[in-house]
C-alpha cells in the first residue's frame, strides 16, 4: 500500500497525521522517515508519540546529538532514532538499533536513507517541503505488516480530512 503527496498545510497537520499513524501502531512497527532538514520529521514523531498515548509532558525532540531517545509513559515504548550525524555505517553498531526492530516497542529512525538498515518490514515515510508551511508525505508500506499499517493509516488521513 502506498499514500502519496497527503498535503498537511501546516506543522500542527503534520503532527496530526503522525498522531493518527500511531494510534494504529503495534509493538515491532518500525517507521523509516525521509526529508531534508525542516521537512518535519520530528513534527511527525512528536504527533506519533501523542498517538500511542504518550503524556504531553513527555519532550519529544529530534534526537540529533544524542542519535537515539527512548520515550515511555504511552501504550507502548517509542524509541526515535536519528542517523542525520552518523557517517560510517560501522557506527550503527554501537547503537543497537536492530536489537530494537524484535522488542515491544515502535521505532522511529530519521534520515533512515543513509543506511540500508530497516528490517524488511517497514513503513516508510516522506516528507518534503511544498510551500511555507505546506508539507507532503507519502508512505510506503515494505512488507506484510507495514502494508497493512499503510492501509489503515491512508483510511484514517482520508476520514480526518472530510
């Protein structure tokens, strides 16, 4: 299943369309987001957070310098990685990403297309800028489960939207 070109016309859409996306998330979804700088990638995972019930006290920040943050208080764990300063893929060892893509949680990893690291199954998201504060996603689901997500998710912006 694929979304293309759902236009949030400002951050709190995009932020909306992440919330919806995570209402829907299970434990083992790992969401690959692609999109230059300012596209809102985090934006989006700030709204994923809120969808898998994550309390607003929970800060959800872009997690550039510490490359992963782990956050908890919702339905299920969230952990938001970022790759945009990693260089070597050699790097993402220390990490232990794919130790995270078998636990009970859902993984979001910014700038996931650096590295060709996601499990097979996964959704994956682009964001690109198309006006001031205008963004398009469009999703991708790679696999079974991812496929299904992608499917239920476009229903959901569809409903959101009328």
């Amino acid at each position: 299943m694929t979304i293309r070109n759902y236009i949030a016309s400002d951050p709190d859409q995009t932020e909306r369309a992440g919330r919806l996306l995570g209402q829907l998330a299970l434990a083992g979804d790992v969401i690959g987001l692609v999109g230059e700088l300012g596209a809102g990638k985090t934006r989006f995972v700030q709204g994923l957070a809120r969808g898998l019930g994550l309390p607003d006290e929970v800060r959800v920040a872009s997690p550039t310098f510490a490359i992963l943050n782990q956050l908890r208080g919702g339905r299920l764990p969230l952990y938001h990685a970022d790759l945009y300063r990693i260089e070597r893929v050699a790097e993402l060892d220390h990490i232990g990403l794919d130790d995270l893509w078998r636990g009970g949680s859902v993984v979001a990893v910014e700038w996931c297309d650096r590295f060709p690291i996601l499990p097979a199954d996964h959704l994956r998201v682009e964001l690109s800028i198309v006006g001031e504060t205008e963004r398009a996603l469009s999703a991708e689901g790679r696999g079974a489960r991812s496929s299904r997500l992608a499917a239920d998710w476009a229903s959901l912006l569809v409903d959101a939207a009328r």
